[in-house]
C-alpha cells in the first residue's frame, strides 16, 4: 500500500481496490463510516472467490483491512467486510443452527457441538444465544477445528 491515503476508510478503500483488481472481480467497492466502524462492501454478480470457501477469503481480507486501518492516522477503528450481503446471509444461517443446537440441547440434556468455524462466527452464535436462560455456549478445540458448544443449563 502507498502512504497516500491517510484516513483509515481511505486505507481500506485502497486495499480493497487491490483485491478486486488482483482476482479482477469488476466489483464497485462501497465504504461507509460511523462511530468508528467502517463497513466496506464489494457490489458485482459473482463474488464467489473473493468469499472464498466457508468465508475464509473474505476473513482474510477483513483482517488486512483491519490491520490496514489501524495503521491510518485517525487510529484503529473496527472493519466489516462484506461482498453482496454475505455476512447478513450467514449470520441468519448461524442464527438457525443455533437455535436448532440451543432446542436439541434443552430437549435431551445434553451438551450439542457444532462444526468447526471461525472466531467471527462463534461470536455470532455467542452472541445470538446469550439472552437465553436455558442454554450457556463456550468453545473447545483448537484452530482451525474449533468449534462451538451449546449445553443446558440446569
């Protein structure tokens, strides 16, 4: 990356450009910026190898991102990197599987494992089941087979 681009958005914006010229994707690439979150979005008809397999390229990119942005001068600022409404499509996903773990769990009494996933999405699940009285959630495993368990409380 040059050191033109000073801002953190900016510094995104310039390393998401390089992406999609590298994998010469044709995508438009969208920054937005609020209350120290910048959310990059790429826009195009197959974002498919820029997603990667289980969301791993799209991980990677947002961590370089990230660490892009932390290197700007206004500071390190939380990145989200998203490609046509991926993310949104896979927390709903993860949000029905743990509901499905989290409903298993209460019925047999027993802890219930999901598959292996990365930090950011047991942190979805983590998240989503965190109000429920019913079920407590925690990781075992190392990477890259960590994974998520949903146990009943009680």
């Amino acid at each position: 990356m040059s050191d033109a681009p000073a801002s953190a958005a900016d510094r995104v914006r310039e390393l998401l450009e390089r992406v999609n010229d590298a994998l010469a994707l044709e995508a438009d690439v969208e920054i937005e910026q609020e209350e120290g979150v910048i959310r990059a979005t790429l826009h195009a008809g197959d974002l498919g190898l820029f997603i990667g397999r289980h969301g791993t390229t799209i991980d990677a990119v947002q961590h370089l991102a990230y660490r892009a942005a932390a290197a700007a001068e206004d500071g390190p600022q939380r990145v989200i990197v998203d490609a046509a409404g991926y993310r949104d499509r896979r927390a709903q996903a993860l949000h029905r599987q743990a509901d499905e773990a989290a409903d298993d769990a209460v019925r047999s009494g027993r802890p219930v494992a999901l598959d292996a996933m990365s930090a950011t999405e047991r942190k979805v699940v983590h998240e989503h089941l965190k109000d429920r009285e019913d079920v407590e959630t925690y990781s075992e495993g190392t990477e890259p087979d960590r994974h998520l368990v949903v146990a009943p409380l009680g």
